[in-house]
C-alpha cells in the first residue's frame, strides 16, 4: 500500500512538474477573436510590414496571430517580410513590426546574441523612420542591430540596462 502510494505521489509530482513547464510556454490565444467597433481605416489601408526575416522568435500566424489579427480588422493591410531591409523593401509600408530578431534561428542556438541585422539594413531601418516610418520595435534581452552613426544620431539596438541597475529605467 505505501508503495503504490509513493509512486503515485511521484507520478504527481512529475504530472505538476510538467504541467508548470508548459504553462510557462509562450502561446497565442487560439480563441482570441479580434473585432473593432469602430475600425480606423476603411477606405485607405496602410501598409504594416511585419518582419518574419530575422529568426524572430514572434511571427503574425504564432505568437503575435492576435496582434496580426487586431491591426487588420482595424484596416491595416499586412504583409509578413522575410527578406532583408532596404529603401525598396521598405518605401510602400507606413508601418515596420519587428518582434524580438535574433542573431540565430532559436535562442539558445551559438551566435543568437549576435546583431539580428545588417549594418545596411540598420541604415536603412534609421533612414525610413527619419523619413516618416513607424517603428514598432519589441526586443528582449540579445543584440539587434549596431549602426553606424550618419548625421550626428545612431540607431542602435540591443540589450540594455541601467546603470544602478534597475529594469525600465535606462
């Protein structure tokens, strides 16, 4: 008796174990329904490009459906981009959605704290949001991107932290 009661404890341990780690996960709502009353664009449709060309840990058909979801029914047009950042990639789009780049194809893979980008895809980024772009930039900790400066302003990207230390002050 005590022994079955053991090996069920333990067989409830490893179940409340790996129950833990897979709510840990990161997913989307799969029953999230995305619906605006009132939505912004209904004649025009700016143009959001949503970046899928750097090992982006999130995408618009995973992690970031809802978000995808949201802005179309809002009446931005999407498109998911996988290739690098020029001025021709990135001249018909009011709206550049990039969502934690990595250096890597995973994050634990050798070289994903690597910059994510290009000098000249930096550059380009810098010179588009200059010109009127709209960057929406989610990052956590890993190196994007080390541009140059041009202009007296740099546009760098990568892991910061303040100086006393603490998160969200910089």
């Amino acid at each position: 008796m005590i022994t079955r009661l053991a090996k069920l404890a333990q067989y409830s341990a490893l179940l409340f174990v790996l129950s833990a780690a897979t709510l840990g996960q990161q997913t989307a709502d799969p029953d999230f329904k995305a619906t605006v009353e009132h939505p912004a664009y209904t004649k025009i449709f700016p143009r959001v490009l949503f970046d899928e060309g750097h090992n982006n840990f999130h995408t618009a058909n995973g992690r970031y459906k809802p978000f995808a979801d949201l802005i179309m029914v809002d009446g931005y047009h999407l498109v998911r981009g996988r290739k690098p950042f020029n001025k021709e990639t990135l001249d018909t789009f009011k709206v550049l959605v990039i969502a934690d780049a990595l250096g890597a194809e995973d994050v634990d893979d050798e070289g994903a704290d690597r910059p994510a980008f290009t000098e000249q895809e930096c550059e380009a980024v810098r010179d588009w949001v200059h010109e009127g772009g709209s960057l929406l930039l989610i990052a956590g900790p890993g190196a994007l991107c080390r541009g140059g400066q041009k202009h007296g302003e740099s546009f760098q990207c990568g892991y910061e932290q303040s100086r006393d230390r603490r998160p969200g002050k910089l």
